[in-house]
C-alpha cells in the first residue's frame, strides 16, 4: 500500500501510521496515529466526562481488545503505573480507607490468606514494623489487651491451664527448681536495669509440631520481649 497522507497534520506517511477503519475505502483513519492521539488529550482535558463515556463504550464493545491493551500497558508501565497510585491514593486517604475496609469486610478469608502468605514471606518486615507499631501504640495495645482479657476471659483462662500443664508435664523430676527460678530472676532484673521488657524463652519450645522442650533451666534463656515475639515457637533442627 502506497503511502498516505494526513487530513490534519498534511503529512505524507506510512501506512502503517494510520489507524485501521475498514469500513472507509482506504481501510485506514484519514488522520495519522499521532493526530489522533493528540486531538483525544485535548478532548480528554477540555470535556473528561465525555472522553470517560466514550472510552467506556469501546471498552464495553471491544472487551478483548481493552484487556490485551490493558495488561501490555500495564506491563510496559510497571513504575509509571505504580507511581500514579501513590499519587492518587496520597490524595484519596480516606476513600481508600473506605474501599479497603469494604473490601476485607466482604472477603475474610481472603483478607486471612494475603496476611499469612505475606507473613511466611517477609517474616523481618513483619517484626519491624510489629515492633514500629507497638513503640508507637503502647497505650493503646494495653487497652485492647486490658478489653480483651476482661471480655474473653474463659479463652485467657484455657491457654493459660493449657500452657502451665504443658510446663509441668515437661518438668522432670530431676529439674533444677532454683537454677529455674534464676532464670526468671535474671530477666526481672534485666527489666530493671534496662528499662526494658524481657522474656523467659524455651529454647526449645513446649509446644512445637515437631519436638517437645523440656523446662530446665538448660533449656532456657533470658531474651528481650521483641526477640522472643519474633521468635514465636519456631525452632530450626
């Protein structure tokens, strides 16, 4: 095909510079690609309403053709995209607060897996800003915890019988109750001279899938609260 020229910009061109239309002679758009890229931000600018209605309608009537254009766009665009999100959700804080809650309240489980998929990845993130969180909050998670041990107290009351039954049970006979009681000391002491909060923590724990500690003063260590949070129950063999 030989080549054409422009009704708007009088510019000979290639064809493949035009937009197909084959319901005209030509088979082409009687403007160039650039043309009418051009005239539609103009358009989009001056009326928005109208250009988001027309977009709308070729959406609707050329659904395949929108989404393959979408995902290349998408793909091509990755910091571009992700930069105008910012941007937006920066001046939309509190709709974007809306439409979030929304959408967890709708979908728990989903809300459930994301969490826990996220946790097993970034298990560093987590105890970061965990621990962010909770210098900032202080006040605030010892009232939640104050209400939730006061409405909540059969559950409070059964993991507490259930863990001290765990420690007795993996009390031998032959353990070193002083040394024990050391240990606990030891941490008390830490708190008070540092000024911060420490844990007694089973290096192997009590309760485990894979192994059962025992609770022996050898078996035990004096840890910050933080640590010992991040540390959960995990044990590595």
């Amino acid at each position: 095909m030989q080549a054409k020229t422009c009704t708007k910009c009088g510019i000979e061109k290639e064809p493949h510079l035009f937009y197909a239309r084959p319901e005209v002679k030509t088979g082409l758009s009687s403007r160039c690609k650039q043309c009418v890229i051009s005239a539609s931000r103009v358009d989009a600018l001056s009326n928005p309403d109208g250009a988001y209605e027309r977009g709308k309608r070729w959406r609707l009537g050329n659904s395949k053709s929108a989404t393959e254009y979408a995902k290349k766009y998408r793909e091509e665009n990755k910091t571009h995209i992700k930069e105008i999100c910012k941007l937006w959700q920066g001046v939309n804080k509190d709709h974007m607060v809306e439409v979030n809650a929304s959408w967890r309240a709708k979908n728990p489980e989903k809300v459930t897996s994301y969490s826990a998929a996220y946790r097993k990845r970034n298990p560093e993130k987590r105890a970061e800003s965990s621990k962010k969180y909770s210098d900032a909050n202080k006040a605030k998670i010892s009232a939640w915890v104050k209400k939730y041990r006061s409405e909540n107290r059969e559950i409070v009351n059964a993991l507490g019988a259930k863990r001290r039954a765990k420690k007795f049970h993996a009390t031998p006979p032959w353990a070193d109750h002083a040394k024990i009681k050391q240990v606990y000391a030891d941490a008390r002491f830490a708190e008070l001279n540092d000024g911060i909060k420490y844990h007694v923590d089973h290096i192997v724990p009590l309760i485990h899938p894979l192994v059962c500690g025992l609770h022996v003063h050898d078996n035990l260590r004096v840890i910050t609260a933080t640590a010992n949070r991040k540390k959960s129950n995990s044990f590595t063999i």
